[in-house]
C-alpha cells in the first residue's frame, strides 16, 4: 500500500469518525441527559421531590374537598374525602416519582455499562 | 364563582394549611397577601418582556447561528469527503496509467528486441549466402582451373610423349599418342584419387 | 439582627404607581430583582445571540449551550410537537435560573422564594397545558385520568385519585421552587448568623456557610431545571395522552 492510500483511509477513518460523533451528538454541547448537577444534588432534587410529592397531594385533595364543602355546605364531609383522596393521589405521584427515577437510573447504569 | 374570588378563597385555604407555625412566629412574608397582586402584576409584565425579547430577537438568531454552523461542518466534511474520493480515485488512475506505461514500455522493449535480433538473423543469412556464393564460385573456379591444368596437363603429357617417341621411333602417329597420353593420364587421376 | 424570614420581605421603592382593581401597584424590591432578571439574562443573550460567529466566544458558547440544553430538553420530552413551545420554555428557564440565581447574590432578593410567583407561574402553565390537551384532544384528554389497563371496576376509585393528583401539578411544582428557596435561604441566614454571633469561633460556620452556599448555588440552577423540565413533561402528557 502506497504512503497516499494509507493518507486517504486515514482521512477516510477521521472522517466517518467525526460525522458518527457528530450525528450521535457525542461532540456537541448537550444537557439532554439532565446531568448537569452532581450526583449529590440530585440525589437532593429527587428526595425534595418526593417529599413535595406526598405534601402537593394531599394539599390539593384537601383542598378540592374544602373547597367543595364551601360550596354545596357539607362541612365538613368533603374535605375528609378529598384528603383521603389526596393521599391517594400523592402515594400515586411518589410512586411515579421513583419510577421515573428507577428507569432513569437504569438506563444510566446501562448507558454506563455499555461504555 | 368568578376566578378572582377562587382564588382568594384558594389562598385561603393553602394559608389555613401550610404555614399556620410560621405565621404564628411573626409570619412569613411570602404570606402576606397584600403583596400579590404587586409581584404578579410584575411577574406578567417582566416576564413577558422577557418572552419577547427571547422569541422575537435571541432565539431566532442563535437558532439561525447554530443552523449555520451545522450545515457549515457537513458541507465542509462532504467537501473533505469528495476531496478524498478524488483523491483516492486520482491515485487509482496514476496507478493504472503507471502499470500501462510499464507494459507499454516493455512491449516496447520486447518488440525492438526481437526486431533487432530478426534483424541481425536475416543480415547474418545474407552475409552467410554471399559468403556460400563467394566460396561456390571459388570452388567452381578452382575446378574450372584445374580442370584446365589437368586439361594442359594431358596435351603436354601427350606432346611430350609425341616427341619422346618420336626421338625413340621416329614418326609416331600424333593422335593415337594423344589418346594412349590421355587414357593414361585419367588412369592415373583415377588411381590418385 | 433581622430574623431569618426578615429577607423575604417585599417593600416599595416607589409611591404605588396606579392601581389595578383597589390594588396599589408600586415598583417593589421584587419587581427589581424581576426585570433585573429580564435585563441581565437579556443583555447576556443578546450579546451572546448578536454576532453569531462560527466559531463562538465565550458569551455566545454561553448562549448557545442555554439554546441546546432547552432545546435538548423539548425535543426529548415533549418531541416535535413541542418546537412551538420551545420560545416560552426557554424563556421560562431562563427567569426561574436567573431569579433563583441572582437571589444567592449579596443583598439580593430572590422572587422565586415566593410562593405568589412560583404559584401563578404553575398555574398558569397548568391551565395552559390542561387548554392546549383539550383543545387538541376534545374529550378524548379525559382518557388521562384512567390509566390504560386498568380493570373497569376501579375507575370509581382511581379516576378521582388521578383526578387530585393532576389537581397536585401546579402545587407541586410551586411549592417545590418556592420551599427549596425559601428553606436554602433560611439555612443560609441562620449559618450568617452564627459566624457573626461567635465571633473568632465563627470560622467553623463559615466553612459551612461557603459550602453550603456552593450547594444552594447547585440547588438554584437544579430547581430550575426541574421547573422547565416537569412543564415539559406535562406539556407532553397533554399533547400526547401517553
């Protein structure tokens, strides 16, 4: 093989290389994967959200019920449905939180691994 | 119920459950409703200044900066890319021209040999049937020669035994003698050779 | 010395300038620190978004990784669908992060510590969101409230369940912002505190002071990703009905 043709597979090996970085975004400045906090902080942001979760349930529960009480004058019957309710409805978000955060987890871990 | 008055009751209600300790320790400034319609009112208004400028200046130029630039590093890796092809494609066709040129070159060399040598054996052929003519010539005219002598060579043979014989006997028959000279002599060239 | 709550508090610059409905609107150290917000994120952007080089400087790198990271963020979770958007989620990022950001300053004010801006600003995506689901799905949007799957028999139960929990969205993502702000900022003032009170001593707290400042540096710019990115994703609930 002559000088020239290990120049152009060379080029050639460059080339592809760069435009597979390129159209996988490897190269490009990208925040898509919500990295861009430490590991520590977001562990934070997903503890807070969940204890948020579990208070904006059952707030809003309570306070449809409340809400609802005013308004059809069956204090205070409503407002212990919507509680319950609200707890419902803020287990059903914590555990939508953990899931998302479980499956992200793992396609971390996964996106780790395959490195 | 109109939506103001929901709200309020709203705040109401959000007030009744979040910050009751707070609000008992002085209060909490984030729960003094007085404020609201001051920072919303400022919210909207800044940002929907904010959403202007971003949708109507920022965004469209560096969406457009970007785009550029995408579409710069493509046509610039598509550039480099054919660059190579044709560089590759060009190195191919100097090869070839290369591998062309060597075996023009020693057909070339392989004709003018043989040629040469063709040449050399047809010269040498002529030289040689010159040479044959010559020496057949030569021959002949040395046989011709000695013919000639041999010839001479019986008539004096025959003159001379005519005179010896004639001194011997006196007259001799001159032709008889030349035959007996001549018979002799062809013996005797046969026995010689 | 002023309590740790003394720092939230909002009061006029100005005289009330008019009145909106008997409210009196004056230009507040909120509003301030709001078009501050607006001018600084727009005078950096602008100069960043102006010469569009190919090759960027600092500022317009700046810019543009702003522009991709949001981008980035919309066409992962919301998908073509939410290009349109993409103007007003930027812009809504860049108010939460810049406010939060800017309150962590000295003197500063932080208006997303308060739970009349985080609050209006939920709900009024969560009442766009919710308009934009309806409008394009009619009352198919309803088929949010019932999971797919489910045995017909629990919808007495589950749909009111869904029901409070979609309620949930703008209070979640209000109090989210307004609470780690608020909180960061109480812990940071009651650490102040105590290297004032003890003087020499305060070294310690100090040390404390500076790191969690880095944290709450940290919690500021992470909150606002989880602002943009949870309206990115109701966003996409209500275009898409997963």
């Amino acid at each position: 093989m002559t000088e020239d043709e290990r120049k152009a597979d060379e080029l050639d090996r460059r080339l592809r290389d760069v435009r597979q970085a390129y159209n996988t975004g490897v190269g490009k400045p990208s925040g898509s994967t919500g990295g861009s906090a430490g590991g520590g902080g977001e562990k934070l942001g997903v503890g807070m959200r969940i204890a948020v979760e579990m208070v904006a349930g059952v707030v809003a529960g309570a306070f449809l019920g409340l809400m609802a009480d005013r308004w059809l004058g069956t204090k205070p019957w409503l407002l212990i449905v919507g509680f319950i309710l609200g707890c419902g409805a803020a287990f059903l978000n914590v555990y939508r939180v953990a899931q998302a955060e479980e499956k992200r987890g793992k396609a971390e871990r996964d996106a780790v691994s395959k490195k | 119920m109109p939506v103001s008055a929901l709200r309020a009751s709203g705040w109401g209600a959000i007030l009744a459950i979040l910050p009751a300790a707070a609000r008992a320790e002085g209060g909490m400034p984030q729960f003094d409703v007085s404020t609201f319609p001051s920072q919303i009112f400022w919210l909207v208004v800044s940002f929907a200044l904010l959403y202007v400028l971003m949708s109507w200046l920022v965004l469209p130029r560096i969406g457009h900066t970007i785009e550029a630039r995408e579409a710069k590093i493509q046509s610039d890796l598509d550039a480099a890319q054919k660059a190579n092809d044709a560089a590759r494609v060009a190195a191919e066709a100097q090869r070839k021209a290369l591998a062309e040129a060597r075996g023009k070159a020693s057909a070339t060399l392989r004709q003018t040999t043989d040629a040469a040598a063709a040449e050399t054996t047809a010269s040498l052929a002529a030289i040689g049937e010159k040479l044959a003519g010559k020496i057949g010539e030569a021959e002949r005219r040395i046989a011709e020669q000695r013919a000639q002598a041999l010839a001479g060579l019986s008539s004096l043979a025959a003159e001379i035994a005519g005179s010896v014989l004639g001194k011997l006997v006196g007259t001799v028959d001159g032709t008889q003698v030349a035959a007996k000279v001549a018979a002799a002599v062809e013996t005797a060239r046969k026995g010689t050779k | 010395m002023a309590g740790p709550l003394e720092q939230f508090t909002i009061h006029n610059v100005t005289d009330p300038l008019f009145t909106i409905g008997n409210h009196p609107i004056a230009v507040t150290n909120s509003a301030i620190f709001m078009l501050g917000a607006v001018a600084i994120s727009s005078v950096l952007l602008l100069a960043g978004a102006g010469k569009g080089a190919m090759i960027p400087g600092r500022v317009q790198a700046l810019a543009e990784i702003f522009y991709e990271f949001i981008g980035n963020m919309v066409r992962d979770n919301v998908g073509s669908a939410g290009r349109k958007y993409f103007p007003f989620i930027f812009s809504l990022f860049i108010f939460t992060l810049f406010g939060n950001v800017l309150g962590l300053m000295p003197y500063g004010f932080t208006f997303t510590s308060h739970i009349a801006v985080t609050f209006f600003m939920a709900a009024s995506i969560f009442l766009a969101v919710t308009l934009i689901g309806l409008f394009k799905h009619g009352l198919r949007f309803f088929s949010l409230f019932f999971p797919h799957g489910a045995p017909l028999f629990t919808a007495p139960i589950l749909i009111p369940i869904e029901l409070v929990s979609y309620l949930s969205r703008p209070i979640s993502l209000s109090v989210r912002l307004f609470a780690n702000m608020t909180v960061g900022h109480v812990l940071l003032k009651v650490l102040a505190g105590f290297v004032v009170a003890l003087g020499i001593f305060g070294a310690v707290p100090l040390a404390v002071l500076v790191a969690i400042t880095a944290l709450e540096l940290l919690v500021a710019v992470l909150q606002a990703y989880i602002f943009t990115i949870l309206s990115c994703i109701y966003l996409n609930d209500a275009l898409h009905l997963h």
